[in-house]
C-alpha cells in the first residue's frame, strides 16, 4: 500500500512538473511573478535613481552624436558631393551614400525622440502602486533603446565606408 501512495505521488509530481514545463509557453510566456513585483516594488527608488542617471547621460550622448553627425554631414560629405559635381567629377556610391547617411540621420533623431519619451514616462511612473505596468514600459523602453544603438552602428558604418570611398577617390585622381 506505501508502495502504491509513493508512486502516485511521484506521478503527480512529474505531470506537474510536465504540465508545467510544456504548457506554460501556451499559456503565457510574460507572466508576472511576485518575485518581480516584490523586487521592483521593493526598489523602486533606486530603479528611479538609476533610471534618471541613465536619462541624463543618453540626453548628453544624443546632443554630442548628434551634433558631430549632423557635422560630418554638413561640413563634410554634402559639400565634398557639390564640389565633386561643380567639377564634373562623378561619383554615384558618394552620393548613394550621402543619402544613406541622411536617412540613417533621420531615423536616429526620430528613434531617439521616441526613446527620450518612453523613458520620461517611465520615470513618471509609480513603480510602486504599478510595478506590472512599469515593467511593460521598461520592455518598450529597452526596445526603444536598442533601436537608437542599431541607428547609432548604422551611421559609423556609413561613416567608416564614406571614408573609405573617399579614399578610393583620391587614389584615382
């Protein structure tokens, strides 16, 4: 009979644990635990603190980045473009990628302004009273945050083979 109740209970036990396993995807894979609750509840201050220091450094990386691609692109590849057509001296991948790189410029400012303002809601928020509700903009926020890193590695890129291009150039000449 001991025999019989302790294999029921290890049979219990691994559908649980298979039930778990298997069926939790199905049911949610974002679900919230106490755990997380408690924990950002718990440190809601410090988060903050973290989150505003994190806000002040990125705003001064924005206007530094910012302001040097805006210079590269003003002082630099645009009039390199004009005076390579003032001087009927053509060159397509320069202009392709002057292009580019004003698109790439674009799309960096734009997906900065959106990060800036998903991150002061954040800040605003009452980690506190919501604490589900701020993680799932600290989610948004990390993406928004993730984008202006890929926008900031497509704009060296752009630079890196402008640079190149222009030296391609100047051999030919």
């Amino acid at each position: 009979m001991c025999y019989n109740k302790n294999m029921k209970k290890k049979w219990l036990i691994l559908n649980c644990i298979t039930f778990m396993l298997f069926c939790q995807p199905i049911i949610g894979v974002s679900a919230f635990s106490e755990t997380q609750k408690t924990a950002i509840s718990g440190n809601c201050v410090s988060i903050k603190e973290s989150l505003k220091t994190t806000q002040r450094v990125d705003t001064r990386a924005r206007v530094y980045l910012g302001g040097k691609f805006e210079a590269v692109l003003t002082r630099f590849i645009t009039p390199l473009n004009v005076k390579l057509v003032e001087n009927n001296i053509s060159n397509l991948k320069l202009l392709e990628n002057q292009s580019e790189f004003a698109t790439a410029k674009a799309f960096f400012s734009n997906d900065f302004v959106k990060y800036q303002q998903a991150l002061e809601e954040l800040v605003n928020m009452d980690c506190k009273a919501e604490p589900e509700a701020f993680y799932e903009k600290l989610l948004l926020t990390r993406e928004r945050r993730e984008l202006v890193k890929e926008d900031t590695i497509k704009l060296k890129e752009l630079l890196r083979v402008n640079v190149d291009l222009v030296t391609e150039l100047r051999r030919g000449l």
